[in-house]
C-alpha cells in the first residue's frame, strides 16, 4: 500500500470483461516529502478520484481482487481512498516533533 499522485488518465476501448465500466488512472508513487518518485501504476479507481488528487493505493494483487470480488482477474493496483492529510512522526529520533505534509 502507498500514497500516490494521480498523474494521467488510462483509455482502453478494447478490455478484459472485468474491467468493463472502471476507470483507469495513472499513479505515482510519492515519497515522504510528498513528492513524486516515478514509480507508478495504472490502478482501477473505486474512490472516484481524478487527475492531481493524493490517492492510497493498494499494489498488491490478491487485495485488489479481493476488494474489486475477482476470484481470478488481472488486477494489481486499485486506488481505495483520496487522501486530505498525512501527518508523520520520526519516533526514532530523539528532539523530533511530527510534522505534516500537506499534498
């Protein structure tokens, strides 16, 4: 799982049956800065999200299976939330406060 942008829209006329009806969105992967890394992938959103939202992704194929109810299917990625803020702490470090991050 991860925090992503999404950069782009993906257009597929011709698809696998499981993937009729779901939109296609490119997303990079940010780093904990917030800013874009370069690793991305093409997720099925079900949080109806669109181009420049945060997003969280899961990347793992089983979960997004599971969450999409495909027994078998081609799916890796899919985008489950649109995140508002992500706020992190450094516990290892000593003097630190946590600090938000506003994407």
């Amino acid at each position: 799982m991860y925090i992503g942008k999404v950069i782009g829209t993906v257009v597929a006329t011709v698809k696998i049956p499981h993937l009729h009806g779901r939109k296609l969105l490119m997303v990079d992967q940010l780093d904990l800065e917030g800013g874009l890394t370069g690793n991305y992938d093409i997720a099925v959103d079900v949080a109806q999200a669109g181009v420049g939202d945060t997003v969280l992704v899961i990347d793992e194929g089983n979960g997004a299976r599971q969450i999409l109810g495909l027994k078998p299917g081609a799916v890796r990625a899919v985008i489950v939330g649109i995140v508002d803020e992500v706020d992190l702490a450094d516990a290892g470090r000593v003097g630190l406060e946590p600090y938000s991050v506003s994407l």
